[in-house]
C-alpha cells in the first residue's frame, strides 16, 4: 500500500460514507484510490472493466473530476501517454483530504450560473432603458431646436 493510499483511508471511508460526495463522484474516486494515479480514460476503462454491464458513458464521468480536484480530493499529479488514446493526458490521484461540505453538483452549478446570467440580463436592461429614456430625451431636444423658427423664416 502506497504512502498516499495510507494516509487517505480516513478520508477514502468519509467520502464513501459521508453522504457528501455523489455516488458518480464516489466510484471515480474509489477507482483511483483502488488502482492508483490514473486518467480518465484509463479510469472508466477500469470501472468498465469491473462493471461491465454498467451503462455509465464516459461522458457522465469526465464532470466528477472538477467537483472532486475543487472539493481537495483528487490532484493532478503528472502527465503520461493515455493507453487507449495515445495522447498525453492529466494523471489524477487521490489526497489525505476528508471532504467537509457536500460536493457541488452540476445542477448547483448550472444554478448558480443561470442566477448570474439573469443578474446580468436585469443589469443591462436597466441600461438599456436608462439608455433609451436618455436618447429619447435628446432626440426631443433636437427636434424642438429644429422645430424652432429661424430669423429668415420669419418673413
């Protein structure tokens, strides 16, 4: 058992039975502090290889690293030659970290970002109308210095 696998079994048990991690999250971290420092690729490889009737994509694996290198539980270790891509990819590995929050979820994410967007949009339809009354003012002040008759109009 490696140094890392040691000092993190406390925290491999608290993220399995804490409640606060997602059971996707859970199973890339379990994989990592199973096998050791891997990619994603090789990790769902090895998740498929240990589930095969599993319907899991990569595609819904690839997010939880995010949620766990921000949350402290995964680091980016290196760099290889991924064997299944041939391209060099991150290794990721587990830490000693125990989580102490709940893991943010995409849906929380994707809320978060919706309310900034809906701030910003408020935002800017309030200059918009500020804007708006702004050139509608100016636009009236022209049209009554042009409305204005001039001294030759007179006669």
């Amino acid at each position: 058992m490696t140094d890392t696998k040691r000092r993190s079994n406390a925290a491999y048990q608290a993220v399995l039975h804490s409640g606060l991690v997602a059971q996707r999250a859970q199973q890339v971290y379990a994989i990592h502090y199973l096998f050791g420092p891997m990619g994603k690729r090789e990790m769902y490889e090895t998740f498929k290889a240990r589930n095969p009737t599993s319907s899991v994509q990569v595609d819904s694996m690839s997010p939880r690293y995010r949620q766990l290198v921000d949350a402290g539980l995964l680091d980016e270790v290196g760099e290889h030659k991924c064997p299944y891509t041939g391209q060099t990819i991150t290794v990721y590995d587990v830490t000693d970290k125990v989580p102490t929050q709940r893991l943010s979820s995409l849906t929380s994410l994707k809320k978060d970002y919706d309310t900034g967007i809906n701030k910003r949009i408020d935002e800017l339809e309030n200059r918009l109308e500020e804007t708006t009354k702004n050139l509608t003012g100016m636009i009236n002040g022209l049209k009554q210095i042009l409305d204005k008759p001039k001294q030759g109009d007179l006669f």
